[in-house]
C-alpha cells in the first residue's frame, strides 16, 4: 500500500497547479494569439522537474535553455543534413543531443526527446526560434517568478 504524507501530497499538487498554469499560458499564446507557438512536446516533462525538483541541477535555467536549444538544433541539422532513413536519423540524433548536452554541462533530460519531436515533424530552423527559445524564455521566467517569489525557494541555484 502506498503511504501519502502531507508534506508529499502538498509538494504535488503545487508542481501539479503550477505546471498546469505555465503549459496553459504557453497554450494560450500559441492558440489563442497570433504571436506564434510557444509549445512543444518536451515542456510538459521540463515542468517535472522546474516545479517538482526546482533545486535539481537539471532545472537551473542554463540547463533548460541550452538543454533543449541544443537538442532542437541536433535534431534541425539531423533533418537537412543527414540523408539517412528515419529510424537510424532519430536514434544518432538523440544519441549526439545527449553527447553535446553532457560535454556543454547543460543536461536537462526532457530535452533529450526534442530531437524525435523535430524529425518526425521535419520542423526548420524557425522551431529554433518558436517554440524553443521563446517558449524556454515564458518557461523560465513563470519557474524563476513562481519559485522565488511565491514559494519562496532557492531558485535558480546561485
């Protein structure tokens, strides 16, 4: 049988609300504006760890900035680039997001799927841009806001 403590089930349902509030205005902006799209599928876990496990070093904002810019673009340069069938692009993409990610020190593990995300879609080089560096921007500023100011954590990590 599982056992919920309080301090367990209060630490969920925050990382739950805020999660939701963060990926719903990143929804907002992409369907209810014109600005463009601010989401994509390797948020949803990022929100895991900036509102679960802010004091990870996984969920510094140097690590999901450069985390996913650098997966995406692995995953850009893998689509124009490397003439190769699908299933061999995807699997020496992530493998090569993961490598520059861990030589960089900027690992973030949700960004290791945005390399499958950009090749199955064949995005372009504007998936650089919108979603991935204006989504990070709104992501990072909502987990520095929230962490910081309203719950009161160490966020970022100094």
């Amino acid at each position: 049988m599982i056992k919920i403590t309080k301090p367990t089930l209060q630490k969920a349902l925050i990382a739950g609300f805020f999660s939701a509030f963060t990926i719903g205005v990143l929804t907002v902006l992409t369907y209810k504006s014109t600005l463009g799209y601010f989401l994509a599928g390797s948020f949803g876990s990022s929100m895991v760890l900036l509102f679960g496990f802010p004091e990870s070093p996984f969920a510094q904002p140097k690590n999901v900035f450069f985390g996913h810019l650098i997966t995406a673009l692995v995953g850009v340069i893998f689509v124009n680039f490397i003439p190769l069938p699908i299933y061999i692009n995807i699997a020496l993409a992530v493998g090569a997001g993961i490598f520059f990610m861990i030589l960089l020190n900027v690992v973030h593990p949700p960004a290791g799927g945005n390399p499958i995300i950009v090749i199955i879609g064949s995005a372009s080089y504007d998936f650089l841009i919108s979603p991935i560096i204006f989504g990070c921007i709104i992501i990072l500023l909502l987990a520095i806001l929230i962490n910081k100011f309203i719950l009161k954590k160490n966020y970022p990590l100094k």
